[in-house]
C-alpha cells in the first residue's frame, strides 16, 4: 500500500461527480472530483471537489472536513448552523448530518472523509 500521496492536477485530470437528480434543486452543478487518497488507501479518502454555481442537498457518510480554495458557499446543516464559507475558510461536518449547499459561484474545495 502507498503511504504517500502527491498530485499535480490540471482540469483534465477531474472525473464526474454525479450528483443525484432527485438531490439537484437549482442549477446545473456539473460536479467533478479530482482524488488525492482514494478509497483502500487508509482510514481517509482524500480529493479536490469542483462544481458550478447550484442548490443540492447532501447527507454526510463520513466525517468530512473542508478547506474552500475557489468560490463561496452556504451550507445549511439540518437542525444546526449555516455557514457561510469562502476562499481560505474551512468547515467540518459529522457523519449523518444533512444539509443544503448553496453553492454561489464557481466552486472548488479540498475534502478529508475519515472513516
């Protein structure tokens, strides 16, 4: 298993992300990933997330933490706070959680999912 992990990511090197239709409530957010860690590489899955200005809803699987690099988005977390976050800003959320991203332009983040 590798135990080191190192990337140079350009835009071709993003796959889609589909998002569910039924989770897509304004917007096209044409969703791509980029993995850094993938799944079976350690405890954390590792990647770069890129998405168009969109509405979606989403329920974390996993602890999730993030660093936003490009955009602004408002995450209203069921039952809980609204964050609104911007380049530089980072955010972590809890396993089981759902919430609404509002993403309000271009958006590019880096996630840590720890099992």
């Amino acid at each position: 298993m590798a135990t080191t992990f190192n990337a140079s990511i350009n835009a071709s090197d993003f796959e889609p992300y589909p998002v569910p239709e039924d989770d897509i409530l304004e917007g096209t957010p044409n969703s791509r990933v980029h993995w850094v860690r993938p799944e079976g590489q350690g405890s954390q899955l590792v990647g770069i997330f890129r998405s168009e200005p969109a509405v979606v809803r989403y329920a974390w699987e996993a602890d999730e933490t993030i660093h936003v690099l490009e955009g602004r988005v408002r995450i209203e977390v069921e039952g809980g706070e609204s964050l609104d976050l911007g380049i530089g800003d980072v955010g972590s959320f809890t396993a089981g959680d759902r919430g609404l991203w509002h993403i309000l332009e271009p958006f590019c983040e880096l996630f840590v999912l720890t099992a």
